[in-house]
C-alpha cells in the first residue's frame, strides 16, 4: 500500500535552553540518559522511513516539547530525512538558537522551519540575523511571535526588519477571554494579515478533520493517535498493519485552537491559504496578496 501520510512527531524530549515565562518546559533539562532515549527514538523513526517503499509520500512535522535543534541528532536527521525519496516536507518548529552551517547538508527544497521569536530570551538583532542567515542560505521558513499585548511593539519591529516574502505570524493568546480590545486586533492583522484565522477557537466535534486519516500523531514509542490533542491511540507505526487504521472520522472534542490541528479540517480550506506550506505555516500565495482573513 502506497502511504500519503503527514506525520506529527513528538519524541520523548521534554527540554529546552530557554526560559520563556508563558511555557512549561522553560530551562527544564534531560539527564544524559534521557537524551539518549530520544536519540534512539528519532533515529528509530528514521530508520523506518528509509526502509519504507520510495513510491511513498511522507511528511514529517517536529513539534517538540521543548527545542529540538539545539541537538546534533535532530540536525542530522532532518538532513538525512531531507533526501529520502519517500518524503515530500520535513518540518520542524524551533527557536532557531542553534548554529545554522548543518542546512547546507539538507535537500532544502524539502525543508521548511517553523520559528519563534521569543524577545524575554535572546536579544532582537541576534535573533534577526539568524533568520537573515538562514534566508540568505535559502531556506524556507515563517517566523512569529506570541500574540501577548506586551510583545506589539517588539512584533511590529520584526515584520519591519524582515524582508517582505518572510512571512511574520502572530499566534494569538487565547488564555484569557476577550484579552485583546478592536484595537489590539486591528494592530496585530496590520502585522500578519492572517492574525484572524488564528484569533479563533473552532467548533470541531463532529465535523471532518483529516487528522486519523492522511495526518497521524505519533510518539517515539511509535504510538499513534490522530492528532496531539486526542488521547485515542490507533495502533503503532512499527507494527504491520497500522495502515488499516487509516479512514475518515469526525473530531470527538468540542472545540481545536492550534494550527498543528485545525490546519487540517478541510471545512475552514486552509490547505488553499498554505499550500506546499501548510505544516510550516508559510501562506502561498505571499500575504501581501491575501486579503485580511476572518477578520
Ligand atoms: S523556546 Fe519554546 S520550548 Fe523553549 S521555553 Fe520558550 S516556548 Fe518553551
Ligand atoms: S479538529 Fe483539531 S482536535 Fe479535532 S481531530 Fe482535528 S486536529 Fe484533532
């Protein structure tokens, strides 16, 4: 059976080199021992891509809990995964702390990044002239900034500083009821113009999503479920068969506040806003030709 499968991929790791106020896995660390259980884990997904028939169309997604890239194995294994004739995107989200020569080991034309700037952590032209490293090295990739009123000024002066085909998000802070004034939203659309498809909380039971179907969360024990935000599991990747599992169902929680998840109901038609990058949040067309969305 040929797969076409987008896989969202959180490992066991649980730990991160910074201390953003608002996350609970600020400054945590891993003992030597647990590191090496997730470098096993990663290189055991790895392992599993490669022996999978090259007629395959694989996407992979990192959204770890903590940072990632901080680490040589996840470098090593984006750029190994990045030339496997199986896969199509390989996606990660990070803090872009790390150091940036590993991309040119990549098949850039697969990768995409995911990044946040949090400005409690690293100083405004450090961050910027990583991301304009990175642009200069041709590699795709968003770049946002949580939507806390607190962080207006510092959001408007990374969309300044970016070349215009970056695309700047904003994820809004849903935390709080009615947190942002008319005001607050007009100042964060005039920042990402698509501020409002992520300023929502969507109805979602009962109503398709083709997570459970072409999209699986997945664990490093291999363990399954259809998205990070239903605790069902649906079998394992590294047992035979896991293929039969694979079918249309309707979402059974209220409601799904993420783009890792709501990206994926196909009645909000958001694969038609992010195209190709869809799982690294990058609009096509540019946003510059997308009007104001849901404004
Ligand atoms: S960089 Fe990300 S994972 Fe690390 S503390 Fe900040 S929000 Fe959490
Ligand atoms: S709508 Fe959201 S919560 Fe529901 S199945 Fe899809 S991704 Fe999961």
């Amino acid at each position: 059976m040929v797969l076409d499968l987008t896989l969202l991929y959180r490992g066991p790791l649980l730990s991160c080199n910074y201390g953003c106020d608002y996350c609970p896995f600020a400054k945590r660390s891993q003992t030597a021992a647990e590191l090496a259980i997730d470098q096993q884990a990663l290189q055991r997904l790895v392992n599993w891509i490669q022996e999978r028939p090259v007629s395959d169309h694989l996407s992979i997604f990192f959204t770890p809990w903590g940072e990632a890239l901080i680490h040589p194995w996840y470098q090593r294994a984006i750029a190994q995964l990045s030339h496997c004739p199986q896969i199509v995107k390989v996606a990660i989200q990070t803090n872009l702390s790390c150091r940036l020569e590993w991309v040119e080991t990549c098949n850039k034309a697969k990768l995409g990044l995911w990044i946040t700037y949090h400005p409690s952590e690293v100083l405004r032209h450090q961050f910027l002239q990583q991301c304009l490293d990175l642009h200069q090295r041709h590699v795709r990739f968003s770049v946002g900034i949580v939507g806390l009123k607190a962080h207006q000024a510092e959001a408007q002066a990374l969309r300044q500083a970016l070349p215009d085909p970056i695309y700047v998000w904003v994820n809004a802070y849903k935390r709080q009821a009615n947190y942002y004034t008319p005001a607050d939203i007009a100042d964060f659309t005039a920042i990402d113009p698509l501020f409002g498809i992520n300023n929502q909380v969507y109805p979602s039971f009962g109503r398709p999503c083709r997570t459970g179907q072409s999209v699986l969360s997945v664990d490093g024990d291999g363990n399954l479920r259809r998205c990070h935000f239903i605790p069902e599991h649906l079998g394992n990747l590294y047992q035979s068969g896991f293929e039969q599992t694979l079918q249309p169902r309707p979402c059974t929680n209220a409601t799904c506040r993420c783009h890792i998840g709501y990206v994926h109901m196909p009645e909000l038609g958001l694969d038609q806003v992010y195209g190709a990058g869809l799982l690294e949040r990058i609009p096509e067309p540019p946003t510059r030709d997308i009007p104001t969305l849901f404004g």
